[in-house]
C-alpha cells in the first residue's frame, strides 16, 4: 500500500470522526432520551444508519490499513452524517473514488440577476451535463433559446448538432463542434451511468463530426473558445466565450464577450430592442 492511501485513510477517518462527534442529533433519527457521555452521534448510531457493523465502521474512523470503504459504504456515510455536497466530494477525493451523482440544484436568484445584469453580453448557466438552465435575453435573442423546452432540448451538445439554425450561424461551425465533443467526453466519464447523458450521446452519434473527435478519444475541459456569428441579418459577429464554475453547485456560468467594436455595437442594438 502506498504511504499515501495510508495518510488518507488517517484523514477520512479523522473528518467522519470530526462529523459524527459535532453532529447535532436533533437533526437525526435516534433517541434522545438517555444520558450521552459524548456530543454528537454514537458510532454505533452511525454503523446503524449507514447499515454496516460497528467493528468496520470503527475501522474506517480509526484509519486502519485497508480500512478505504466501498464507493457504495462512503456514500451512505455521507448520507447519514448529512455531509454537503462540497464535504462529500471532499471525503471521495480522499479515498479516489468516484461520488455519488447529485442533485443539481436550481439556479439561484443571485445567479439569475448576476447574467441579467451582464448584458449586453450574452450569458448562460449551465449545469454539468451541459444543459443550459437558465439565459439572459441577449442570449435568449441571438440563439434562439427557449428555456421552456425540454431538458434534452436546452443541452448544448444536442444544441450545436442538431438545431439547424446553431450549425448555419456559426461560421466555425465544425471547431466549435470539435470542442464540444471533447468536453462531452470528459463531463460524459464523470457520470458513466447516466441515462440523460447516454440520450445526448445518442442523438449525435451518427453526426461525423461528432465520431471522428469521439473516435480519436480526444477530451479536453472547458477552454476560451472564439465564436464567428452570422446574425439573421448577415452581421457577422466575433465572440470569446469564457466558462466558469460556480463554487458547491456543480454549475458554471459562460459569458460570450464581444471582441471588436462592430460586435460590441450589434450586442448594445440586441439589448436596446430586448428591452424596448
């Protein structure tokens, strides 16, 4: 075993512990009648909810070697010590497993007013497969996006293959494409099982632009990425797209900046006759 998975294991076992002993059991499942001779949750509490033994329970808290719970086990841990998501990605990092999928959380409203407040520029926040869930209306103009639609429809990879007017309005259609593969790649192999993932994957996998990035294995994360536009009245626009994470939300902000002036002026007319 490497020194390193041993110092993990000393770790992990150091933050359940920290975790089960300031748990506030008013918040938990177990009874509060008799005396406690310790704050927080009992490790026999714990190995109860989480449906495991109290001896290996132990082991894991007490960092013994080989003591690296299952993927499966960890995350009931997480679940029974009511962890965050920040604090459940923390303990999986430890152990180099991969965590448990979770809830994508709704946009918030700081959010929502934070795009808003961008435009002119266009702006969106996507979660982690890639679907966009809410947009400002410079966006909302321009790409013709309809956040009413459905999941499936608001996902940026079926976007860029399937809308006819994305694949006629980017002049570099094909590298845009190109990317967005590689980073589908990448988000794709966080949630191998996902089924939502799996529908995208299969409403583009006959596009050849598509299987010859996805052939090649080729991934990549999220990267400035330049966008040449063709508007409906044939104004060509120049944009650089920047993508940014939002800390504990597992979502990410993307902002389309102009990059000259004649781009810059089309975007203020957008917002003049959104707003109007």
């Amino acid at each position: 075993m490497k020194e390193v998975d041993v110092i993990n294991e000393k770790v992990l076992g150091h933050f359940l512990r920290y975790k089960r002993t300031t748990a506030d059991i008013a918040n938990f499942a177990v009874s509060q009648t008799r005396s406690r001779r310790t704050p927080g949750l009992t490790r026999e509490e714990v190995a109860d909810l989480a449906n495991i033994s109290t001896d290996w329970y132990t082991r894991i808290e007490q960092g013994r070697t080989g003591s690296i719970p299952s993927g499966d086990v960890l995350a009931a841990l997480c679940r029974v010590l009511q962890l965050t998501a920040a604090e459940t990605d923390y303990a999986f990092n430890l152990t180099g497993l991969r965590p448990p999928a979770q809830k994508q959380p709704d946009v918030s409203e700081q959010l929502s007013s934070f795009i808003a407040d961008l435009s002119p520029r266009p702006a969106y926040i996507m979660d982690q497969q890639l679907t966009i869930l809410a947009a400002n209306a410079t966006y909302q103009r321009l790409f013709n996006f309809d956040a009413t639609q459905p999941s499936l429809k608001r996902n940026l990879v079926w976007r860029t293959f399937n809308d006819p007017e994305i694949r006629s309005s980017l002049i570099n259609w094909e590298q845009v494409a190109q990317y967005l593969t590689a980073v589908f790649r990448n988000h794709y192999s966080q949630s191998p099982d996902s089924k939502f993932l799996y529908q995208v994957f299969q409403s583009v996998n006959q596009d050849p632009t598509f299987l010859s990035v996805w052939n090649t294995l080729t991934v990549t994360n999220f990267e400035p990425q330049r966008l040449f536009f063709q508007t409906e009245t044939h104004q060509e626009l120049y944009l650089v797209e920047n993508t940014f994470e939002v800390p504990a939300t597992h979502q990410f902000i993307v902002i389309e900046n102009a990059a000259d002036a004649a781009t810059r002026n089309h975007l203020a007319h957008i917002e003049t006759e959104t707003s109007s």
